[in-house]
C-alpha cells in the first residue's frame, strides 16, 4: 500500500544526497551557505524539467519562441525596470542572536511587538537591494553591471529585435530558461530559496483590451500543464496576490502555490504586467517599441501576460512530489520516486538475472540497442530484487531483466516500476513497447 504522507525535507535532501541528485556546494571545503550543486541524475533530472517546459511552451504553442540572452546586461536596463529602486526586501536583526528575518516573513504579532520567533528584540527594519553587483574590466572602477534577478528583463529588450526578424503576430510569447541571482536575506529549505538558482520564463504579448482573457487562459494553461506531468492535483493551489501585495507593475497575480514539506509556497507566478515594462523600456532607452498591427493600421505598446517558474525549485517540487514508500509483501517498505517518466533521470534499467553463460553480454547487447531512443543503466551487481529497488528509489520507470528463456526465445521481462508488474516481451518490441507506455501513462493513485 502506497503511503502519500508528506515526505520529510530531511528525507528528501538525504536522499538526494546519498544518490547523487544534489550535492552541498565546495562541499570539501565546508560548503557555501544555501549553494548546491546537480549531481549524475539531479543535472538529469534539471534538463529533463526544463525540456518538458521548453518543449510545452515552444513546441506545443505555435506562436511562442525561444530566447537564450545574456546574464550582463546594461546597467540601465534594471533603472527601467524599477529594479534599482524597487527590489528590495525589509530586513530586521534579531539583537541577540544576530539571525536575519524577512520582515514580511514575519507574524503580524511579531512585527507589531519587534519581537523576533525567539522572542528577542529586532533591530530597526532596513530595505536590503536584492541585486548583486559586480564590474565589467580589470579594475572595481569599471562600469557597474548586475547578475540580472530576473531572466524576463532580457526578454523585453529584445522584443523588437524577435518582432523584426521572425513574422509573428500579437498575440505571441517568448520564453527563456537561465540563471538568476538574488542576494536573498534567509535561504533556506534546500533548493527552495537560493541566491543563484534558474527560472522558466514566458512573456506572452496581447492586445491591450486582451489582457484579462490571455491571464485566464495561461492560469488554465499552465495547471494543466503540471497535470500533465504527473503532479498531485490536491498538492497545488492558486493564489491570489491580494491589493496591496501586486508588485509595482502588476494588475493582477496569481501564485501557483505547491504544498511542500514546509508548507504551501509559489512554484510559478502568472501576472498581468500591463504595458509597464516596454513602456519604461521605450521611456530610458529612447527607443519605439510599439508593435505595428499591420491589418488594423495602429500603433501601440503590447500588454504583458506572464508565467514565472523556478526551474530549481521545480526540481525540488518533482522530488517531493514523487517521493513515495510503499509497503510490499513480507512487511517490507520500498522507497519509490514516481517520477513522470518523461523527467526520469534514467528511463531503463538494463540487468543480466546472472552474469555467465552469456547472459552480461546478451543483456549488454539489447541495453546498446535501446541507447538511441532511452536512458539506459547497466547493473549487473546483486540481487535481482536489490537491483529493481536500487533503480525505484531513483525512479526509473521500466526495468529489463534478460534471463536464459531470452536466449532462447528473445523475449525478456519488462517491469513497470510503479505497479511492479512484469511482463514478458520479445526484445524487438521493447522500444515500442516503452513508448506507448510512456505515452499512456498515468500517475498510480491519483
Ligand atoms: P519571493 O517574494 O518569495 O522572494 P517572488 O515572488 O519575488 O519571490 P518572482 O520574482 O515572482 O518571486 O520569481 C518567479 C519564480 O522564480 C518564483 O515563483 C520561484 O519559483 C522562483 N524564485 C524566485 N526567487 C527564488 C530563489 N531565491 N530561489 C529559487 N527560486 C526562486
């Protein structure tokens, strides 16, 4: 029986840990506060989230496109964006302890005695730039660039330039994957909060007057897309941003909230920017960025519909959500990881039921043949019922064991990870086979 109780974070980072998904970062040399780094299968499992992003935003959407800017960018870019000025977090010290606090992270008793959780009290509050700022040249005089907070800036700036090289027509959206730095007053929870981490960015450009019914269409849009990948429903929530908590461009924001081990928190935010940013970008650049509608004979500067995910904290959602144990026969619990197959770090596991009389090499054979069309992994090592549970707590959906029978006949045992079902099937049909499951599949117990 399948126990969905939430998992622990100490359960999911030990686990990511001793499997090599994430590692603490210049972990030799102590670590680096709240900096991790992506090992064999987390750098797997990241590409894998952000290709099924990439591939439903540019590929299942035919008036979206790609874009890939840089990390540097003109400093003036962020006075436009109200960055310089805006992005910034109160900050308030506990003065006996010294531990730093988001104001807004704190109860509202909290903020009203300027008491900190411990009861300590806080120092005056401070607003505390986000950015971090460095210098382009050999000396700390050189012109002051930002690691750039957010990758949507880089979208706006080259609107014109994809308007002008490719032939699309409003409405159309374009979306960007890449690292953001923020110089976050509290990290913590794993990869949840971190200074450097990497957002899934889409800025999707309408008819002013058109605004409200794209927003409703990407809030749609975009829970079914995690449906679609496998995600428990009840674990996902929209959030309003209520009046006073709109950031300074927005008309409207929701939140797509996920109930991590820590409790409810935003995965992806959907805001209606309004013409706010190219109109700012068209004011500190000098330059016209209305969109000419051809059919309609009229200039006007687009409205701006996005969907801002964290890619790493995807990661981390992906992982909790398919974190799973479940009870088999003898009293013995598994841990499984009921990931998607399409995000699976390894699709297939490749195993000889014994090493001689042919079977390594046979097993090699048919492993090498389905290298062009899966992730496969070899294991020859231990019980056949020890290797099956090595692969479900990493989640890999289908394993392939080939036994003296496949030197025989040539049919080999699949078996489903989630069901542990086994089935025998010839090794031509295995491709196809694995395809047509991964098309048709669904999460158990959902
Ligand atoms: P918060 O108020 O929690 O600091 P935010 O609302 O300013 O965050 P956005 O600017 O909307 O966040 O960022 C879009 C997405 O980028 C978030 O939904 C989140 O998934 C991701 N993200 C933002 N900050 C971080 C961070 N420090 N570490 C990891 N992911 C982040």
């Amino acid at each position: 029986m399948s126990m969905s109780k939430p998992v622990s974070m100490e359960t999911i980072v030990s686990l990511a840990k001793r499997r090599g998904f994430v590692f603490p970062s210049s972990e030799i040399y102590g670590g680096l506060a709240s900096a991790w780094d992506y090992g064999p299968l987390g750098s797997e499992l990241k590409n894998r989230v952000q290709r099924k992003w990439w591939r439903e935003m540019t590929q299942l959407h035919d008036n979206i496109v790609g874009l890939d800017a840089s990390i540097l960018m003109h400093p003036r870019v962020w006075e436009a964006s109200g960055h310089v000025d805006n992005f910034s977090d109160v900050m308030v010290e506990d003065t006996i302890t010294n531990e730093r606090f988001r104001w807004d992270h704190l109860t509202e008793v909290q903020r009203e005695n300027r008491t900190s959780p411990a009861g300590n009290p806080l120092s005056e509050p401070r607003a505390f730039n986000l950015m971090f700022e460095t210098h382009l040249g050999p000396t700390s005089s050189g012109q002051k660039v930002y690691l750039r907070p957010e990758t949507a800036q880089g979208i706006y700036v080259n609107f014109k330039n994809v308007v002008q090289t490719s032939r699309l027509k409003i409405p159309f959206g374009i979306a960007q994957v890449g690292k953001a730095f923020r110089n976050e007053i509290v990290t913590k929870n794993f990869i949840f909060r971190t200074c450097e981490f990497e957002q899934l960015e889409m800025q999707y450009f309408v008819k002013p007057g058109e605004d409200e019914k794209w927003f409703d269409y990407w809030k749609e849009q975009r829970i079914r897309y995690y449906d679609s990948v496998g995600i428990r429903p009840d674990r996902l929530r929209f959030k309003p941003h209520g009046p006073d908590e709109l950031a300074h461009y927005a008309k409207a924001a929701f939140d797509i909230e996920y109930e991590f081990p820590f409790g409810w928190q935003e995965l992806e935010g959907i805001h209606n920017r309004t013409d706010y940013d190219l109109s700012r970008h068209s004011e500190f650049s000098g330059k016209d960025l209305r969109y000419l509608d051809e059919e309609q004979k009229e200039r006007y500067l687009p409205y701006i519909v996005e969907t801002s995910a964290g890619l790493t904290r995807s990661v981390l959602m992906v992982l909790c959500d398919a974190y799973d144990e479940e009870e088999v026969a003898d009293g013995d619990v598994r841990t499984v990881l009921r990931f998607h197959p399409d995000l699976a770090p390894i699709t297939l596991g490749v195993f000889p039921l014994v090493k001689k009389d042919g079977l390594a090499e046979l097993a090699r054979e048919i492993e090498a043949e389905l290298r062009d069309d899966y992730t496969t992994f070899y294991d020859q090592g231990g019980a056949i019922g020890r290797r099956y549970r090595r692969q479900d707590e990493v989640g890999t959906p289908f394993c392939v064991t080939v036994d003296y029978d496949s030197k025989d006949d040539g049919t080999v045992t699949l078996r489903f990870r989630d069901s542990m079902e086994q089935v025998r099937v010839h090794r031509s049909e295995l491709s196809e086979r694995i395809r047509a499951e991964i098309k048709a599949y669904r999460r158990v117990g959902v």
